[in-house]
C-alpha cells in the first residue's frame, strides 16, 4: 500500500534532508511537491492544503532555518503532522459497560462489514472477550448465510433467528446473546451501493432499540475519494464513533487513510488488510506515517551502510531475505556494523520504527542500548537465533536472565526484529519489481 505516494514523498524529503541550508523557497517548492503528491494519491483536496499549511506554518520559521541540520527538522515537522493527521494516537473500541455490549457495524454493500464482523470476533475472543454474531440484513438471504458460515469457520457465536424486520433481529439477537452468555454483540447490519435515507432510517432505528457501544463505519480503502465522501454522509445523517478501513493489503492509494480522521472527525480504529479472518490490525497512526514516509529512512541508513558492507556479504543477505532465513544472527551481525558505523543517534533516527523518545534514550545512553541487544541476542542458543518463532515465554525468561536485562527487553527485541524484517523484505520485494530504488535496495541491509 502507498507505494506510489511514498516513492513520491521520499524523493521530495531525500532532496530536502541533504540541503545543508533551506531557504524559504527551496522548503515552499518541496511543499508544493508534498501536496502534489498526496493529491495524486487521493486525499481530499482540503485536507491536502491544511496538511501542508500546517507544515509551512512550523517549517517556515527561524528556528528552522537556522537549525544544525534544516532538512532533516522538516522532514520531522512532515512526519509529526502527518501522525496528527491520522489521528495522533491509537484509540482502541471502547467495550465497557454491563455485558452484552452492542457494537454496530455499518457502511456500503461490499465494504467489508461481513468479514470485518468476523475479524473483530476473532479479534476480540483473542482479548478474552466473547462475541456474538448477529446477522441484521434481512434483504439478502446469502447475507444472513455469508456471517453463519463464515462465523462458524472460525469458531464464533452466531445468532440463527430469522426475522424480516431488522431491527428485531437486533433485540432478538440481544436476548439471545445473554443465554449465550456473551459479552459484545457484533451487528452486521444490511448496506446499499449507495447511501439513502432509507437505510439511515433503518440504522437510526436500530440505533435507537439496542443503544449501541459503539458505531464502527466499514470503509473500503481502495475506493479512495468515494470513501470519504460515503463517510461524511454517513457521519452527518447517522454519527459513529470509529472507522474500520479495509481492502488496505491492495494497491490503495492511501488517500482515504489520510483523509477521513480529518474530514469526519472519527477516529480509524482498524484497518483490514486482508480477506482471512485474521487480517485485521489496530491503527497505529504514527506507524501509518512512518510507512507511508520511512522508506526514504531505510534508504537513506542503506546508503551509508553500503561504504562499510562487503558487497558478497550484502548478497548473501538479500539471499537469506528471499528465501525468509535472515534470522536473529544476521541481525546481531547488522547491529554490530552499524555500531561502527557512527554516529549513533544518528543512524539510530533513520531506522524505521524506532520512536524518538528510543532515539533519545540512546543518545542519553552512548549507545549502551544496542549493547543490551547485542548482550540479549548473545543469550540465546544459536538455535534461537536461527528460528526465533521457538521464543516462548520460558524461553524469554531464561535470555533476560541470562542477559541481565528485563523480559519486557527481550520482548522489544523481538518484535523490533520483526519489523525489521518485515521492512527488508518489502524493500526486496521492490527492488525486484525495479521500483526505482535500484542497487541499494539489493543490498537487504538495514
Ligand atoms: N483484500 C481484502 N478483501 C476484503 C477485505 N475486507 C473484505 N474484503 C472482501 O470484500 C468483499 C466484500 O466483503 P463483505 O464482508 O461481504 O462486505 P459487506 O457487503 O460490507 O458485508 C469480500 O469478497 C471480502 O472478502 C480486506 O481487508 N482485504
Ligand atoms: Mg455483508
């Protein structure tokens, strides 16, 4: 996803990052850059111009201008506002009252409510809670049938009453979901192709039998402006309290993303990335940014770790990627090159994922940080490494205190690893479709 927008964004920040002083108009040019940028990957015009005021506004200040390194503060005003344009912070369903608790699930024919139902009980059962199914379109029989089967593959309650009348499917399905015991009632209600006041009576209606917890609005991603168009009517005719923005795992061009929070105010809560029931994600919105900008990071990290790589060792890692083996000794083998590498804090802000408030503790640190990981990673059998998928909890334990640090150590470890990978391998992925980053990428490093 944002494939096009970050090649576009990257190459406008890399131009940016290497000026060693910015004028106004160098900063002004680049901005126009940015919003032509996100205009081709659809976000809405208005929120396109407010985003990039919104730079110029803190970019295009004195401080800035006379600051040691001008490019890479801009770079970081154009993150921050882009986390604030995705919504600042993670907000998670908000699930609490007296059991069962109703959450409504709304949007057009397609988007995803049926499967999305499913993924968020799936989701939810995992957070120890216990889903009820309710199938609330009435219209379409294969609909009522989709949520059964579907819900039933995957081990969830499902309501079966049948009723031509959806907003007794509603308080039917309650009462049912207290004999089963559950606790979060999932309704998939009925859509259309396009919004019409019809369906906002019906769903109004159901709002007002069962009072949901929460009004999630399914949104497809792919559909780019329509989505937030389709949004606003549903926030002014109905309200909801989130947005789950599926079909994220295609070639969407990210404009939805970045434009709904925005336009309707309500933040996105998950984004579906996939058809399975599993592919479904908690937004992180600083996450979203630093996909959608820090490819241009990982390149830029590749570029100075090209001069101290030994070319047959950097194709012996891309080798490793493709084949999925890269492991933990690689990664010890990569951290330990670019403890050489210096200056730290430095190289440490270009990795992707590594929050600014870990930069600082490392720059605090003097690089003690990366000599916990080294010592956390020297723990471990060189089985571990090999195949950390056997790390379980006993495992973790055994490594911190063998390593001197905490669990919770270890466990940051991994999931940085993860990410890392996960990074390296789209990036190998790229580079195989000869999407412009050419060499460096073949390198695979970090
Ligand atoms: N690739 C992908 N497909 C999805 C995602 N969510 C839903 N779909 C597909 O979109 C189609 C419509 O989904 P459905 O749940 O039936 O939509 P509904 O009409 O709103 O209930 C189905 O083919 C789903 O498999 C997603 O996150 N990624
Ligand atoms: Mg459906």
């Amino acid at each position: 996803m944002f494939d096009d927008l970050t090649t576009r964004l990257d190459s406008v920040l890399k131009s940016l990052r290497g000026k060693g002083v910015l004028t106004e108009d160098n900063v002004r040019e680049s901005l126009r850059e940015i919003r032509r940028a996100l205009l081709e990957a659809d976000v809405h015009y208005k929120v396109a111009r407010d985003f990039v005021k919104a730079v110029e506004t803190r970019a295009v200040g004195r401080e800035v201008l006379k600051g040691i390194r001008p490019g890479e503060q801009v770079v970081q005003v154009v993150h921050e506002e882009m986390v604030r344009l995705l919504g600042g912070t993670v907000s998670r369903p908000e699930l609490s009252g007296s059991p069962p608790v109703p959450v409504m699930v709304v949007g057009l024919q397609g988007s995803g409510k049926t499967t999305t139902c499913v993924k968020l009980a799936k989701w939810l059962a995992k957070e120890g809670r216990r889903p009820y199914l309710v199938p609330a379109d009435p219209y379409r029989p294969a609909a009522r049938e989709q949520l059964i089967k579907l819900g039933r593959a995957n081990g969830q309650l499902v309501y079966e009453g049948s009723s031509d009348d959806p907003v007794e499917i509603c308080r039917e399905g309650m009462k049912a979901a207290i004999g089963q015991a559950a606790d979060v009632v999932l309704l998939d209600t009925a859509g259309r192709l396009h919004v019409d006041d019809e369906l906002m009576a019906e769903l109004s209606a159901i709002r007002a039998e069962v009072k949901p917890r929460e009004v999630l609005l399914v949104v497809d991603g792919m559909i780019g402006q329509d989505s937030v168009s389709v949004a606003e009517t549903f926030a002014e005719k109905l309200g909801f309290d989130g947005v789950v923005l599926t079909k994220m795992d295609g070639d969407a061009r990210g404009g939805a993303a970045l434009s709904i929070r925005q336009v309707t105010g309500a933040p996105i809560k998950f984004v579906g990335v996939g058809e399975s029931a599993d592919a479904l994600e908690i937004f992180h919105p600083d996450r979203m940014a630093s996909r959608i900008l820090s490819m241009g990071d990982v390149l830029s990290l590749v570029e100075r770790a090209q001069e101290s790589v030994q070319a047959e060792e950097a194709e012996e890692i891309a080798k490793k990627l493709r084949k999925d083996r890269f492991d933990l000794e690689d990664f010890r083998g990569q951290l330990r090159k670019i403890q050489k590498m210096g200056p730290l804090s430095q190289l440490v802000g270009l990795l992707p994922g590594v929050p600014k408030d870990a930069l600082k503790e490392v720059e605090k640190d003097g690089g003690k940080s990366l000599t916990r990981v080294e010592a956390i990673i020297s723990s471990m059998t060189p089985g571990e490494r090999a195949r950390p998928s056997v790390l379980n909890g006993s495992r973790r334990k055994r490594i911190a205190r063998g390593s001197g640090t905490s669990v919770q150590e270890v466990n940051q470890l991994i999931r940085q690893f993860d990410d890392m990978r996960r990074m390296m391998k789209r990036m190998n992925k790229m580079s195989k479709g000869g999407r412009g980053v050419g060499g460096r990428a073949r390198l695979g490093l970090p």
